[in-house]
C-alpha cells in the first residue's frame, strides 16, 4: 500500500490543513486549438463530465453551504498490521532464517483537530505516532510547531488571493481542479463506454486515460507531489446514472502508483451519498473497503468514516465535523510556546520528513508496502 491507496480515505482529508483550492485555469489558445480538432466523441464525453461535476457541486454540496465559513474536523486515523503479517515479513526478509515469535499486532494512529475556514486559514493539531504538530496560518502569517523537536518555523505558505469566503465557492473550486484536468486539459485522451442497464438504471461509461509508467515493486520512495498527484495519470471509468447525471460507479488505475480501485456509490432520496462501496485492488491493499456518510438536519454532513481492509491489515479513519456562519479567524490565532527554538523552513522540512521516513520504515518493515516521502529538494 502506497500513501496515494489510500485514494477512498484521502477524500474525508481533503479539508484538513491543505490550500483552498484554486480556480480552474482557462483553456489558452493552444489548448482550446487541440481540443477543437478533438472527435466528436471526445467533446461529448469531456462535455457529460462537466455536466456531472455540476450535478455533484448542486447535489452534494450547494446551497446548504452557502453561508459556511469555517469547519471543525476532529477524528482520527489507525493503521493495524497484525502478528501474522509481521511474522510473514520477518521470514521473507530473512528469507526463512529468522523465525519473528510476534505476538501483538503492529499499530499506528494519528489524531487530528482541526478548524479550516474557507478562505484557507486553518488551525491543525495532529499527534500520535508520526509526531506531534500544531500547523496555523492567518492570512500570510503562521507557523508550524513541532512538540517532539520544541522546535518551529514561521515560514509557511501563504494563502490563495483569491480564495472562496465560503463553502459553497470552496466545493466548486475543488471540483474546478477536476474540470481542469479530465474535461480542459489536454493530458487524457476521452472515448465513451457503453450504455447499459445496471441496477434497474440507465447508465452510461466515460473513460479518461493518459499513459503511466510500469509499477516498480523495489521502489522505496517517491517525492510528495507524485503521491498527492496521483489522480493526474491512469485511466478512470466513471459510470453515469443518465437520470441525474451522479456517478454511479467509479474505476480507477494508474499503474506506476500501483493504484487500482473501483467505487460504487449509494445514494438517499435527495441525491447526497451515503455510502461508497470499495473494491480495493491496489499493490499490498487488496482487499474491501467503504465510505460512510451522515447529515444532519441542515443538509451538510457531519460524520464521514471509512475503512480499507486487506490480508492482515486494516487501515480505518473516523470525522467529526461541525459547520460554522461568521465564525472569525481571530479564534484560531496562537503562537509557539516561549520555550521552542526557532528554525528555518528547510531545516524543519528536513526534520520532519525524517521523521515521517522513520515511521514509514517501521510500517515497511510491520509489513504494508508504502513507500517513504523522498527528502531530494523540491
């Protein structure tokens, strides 16, 4: 399992301590130009896509975000290995001459508390065993506070200028990021599926495919762009309801990562998801998993949980979230403890993408197949 199969499970994350997502650029004249020449069935599978980016922004999302500025996520993140697997690789490494004797299971987790505001201000508190951070930034001031070094810095990334004021922009803006990919860019070649009748609904395949590189099963690490940007190669099928226009079922692949998973959804009367069914095909992770989703009374969900099971490992997070109106950043400014030394930006990245390497041996060595963040310079 690499950090990016954790594709299902990334998606209940994407609120917690990441940049708002920003506008989808405009086709410039060489863009525009390919796509003109592009078959009639390429523009009309990359026109239906838009159309169902639209449906999800108006069904999942929409107006029950329209006033929200700010979200509250706590929950957490456990990875279990058990004794089996940990005696298993204990024999292969030592190709049968070392005999593990393991009797507990392998564990890690990872608590998250967090306050994201849709102008991309954010206050993350993160501990467990890769570390204990506080991450905050206001506008273009923060920092990022490491208790297990005492140490921080003060230089952070500062926010989008044009970042959305609520959730509303801040959903749209996200699926804007996909629009520019699959439906504007000139990366994936577009055809169409076939239609069929699956579960008494008509439906119909889009499939978007640019090329990979093979899997490479020795390789160890990879930098933090390649694993977050996992989405941006491979092939997708995405099955569309021709009713309204939600996805259906979803399959995904991308070769190089070792990435293949297929999700169906379930949905209640008005459209929102309530669970994504997984079929988890992934190098190290095969096996089932789901996503489960609940709302309250408003319309916005408020719990958001799931899980990635395969042969002796299960890897399992659970979300609290809590939508606010008005709330004002003020609440979520702080500063590092008096004690802690001050550090450069590159010294602390340095230090904590060890850190992170560190942890990941250990779970390379338990036995899930991840690969460590790469510390070569950006």
């Amino acid at each position: 399992m690499r950090l990016s199969h954790l594709l299902p499970l990334s998606l209940a994350f994407s609120l917690v301590a990441q940049p708002a997502p920003k506008p989808a650029p405009k086709a410039t004249g060489k863009t525009a130009a390919a796509k003109t020449k592009e078959n009639p069935e390429s523009q009309v599978t990359r026109q239906t896509l838009e159309s169902v980016l639209n449906a999800i922004n108006d069904t999942w999302f929409g107006k029950a975000y329209q006033d929200v500025n700010a979200v509250d996520i706590q929950g957490g993140l456990n990875i279990q290995v058990s004794a089996a697997a940990l005696n298993t690789k204990v024999d292969t490494v030592s190709q049968g001459q070392v005999k593990g004797g393991i009797t507990q299971n392998g564990k890690a987790s990872l608590q998250i508390k967090s306050t994201y505001f849709a102008n991309a201000d954010f206050k993350t508190e993160m501990t467990g065993s890769f570390g204990n951070l506080l991450y905050t930034r206001v506008g273009n001031r923060g920092f990022l506070y490491s208790q297990t070094q005492n140490a921080y810095t003060t230089r952070v990334d500062p926010g989008p200028s044009d970042a959305p004021l609520s959730y509303l922009g801040w959903f749209r803006s996200a699926l804007n990021d996909i629009k520019a990919v699959y439906v504007d860019g000139p990366v994936f070649k577009a055809s169409l599926g076939r239609d069929e009748n699956l579960g008494g609904k008509a439906v119909q395949t889009l499939i978007f495919e640019a090329p990979t590189s093979a899997y490479d099963p020795k390789r160890r690490e990879q930098s933090l762009a390649d694993s977050m940007g996992f989405w941006k190669r491979g092939r997708l099928e995405i099955v569309v309801d021709k009713a309204n226009r939600l996805p259906y079922r979803m399959n995904f692949t991308n070769e190089g990562q070792g990435i293949r998973t297929q999700m169906d959804f379930v949905y209640d009367d008005k459209g929102h998801p309530l669970t994504v069914n997984i079929a988890n095909r992934s190098k190290g992770m095969e096996g089932p998993g789901f996503i489960k989703l609940t709302y309250g009374s408003d319309g916005r969900f408020n719990h958001v949980s799931g899980e990635l099971s395969g042969q002796d490992k299960k890897v399992a997070f659970d979300l609290q979230l809590t939508w606010a109106q008005g709330r004002k950043t003020s609440s979520i400014q702080s500063v590092p403890p008096p004690t802690a030394t001050k550090r450069s930006s590159e010294d602390m990245e340095i230090a904590l993408l060890t850190g992170l390497a560190q942890n990941i041996l250990e779970l390379q060595r338990s036995g899930l197949n991840l690969r460590s963040v790469s510390l070569a310079p950006k």
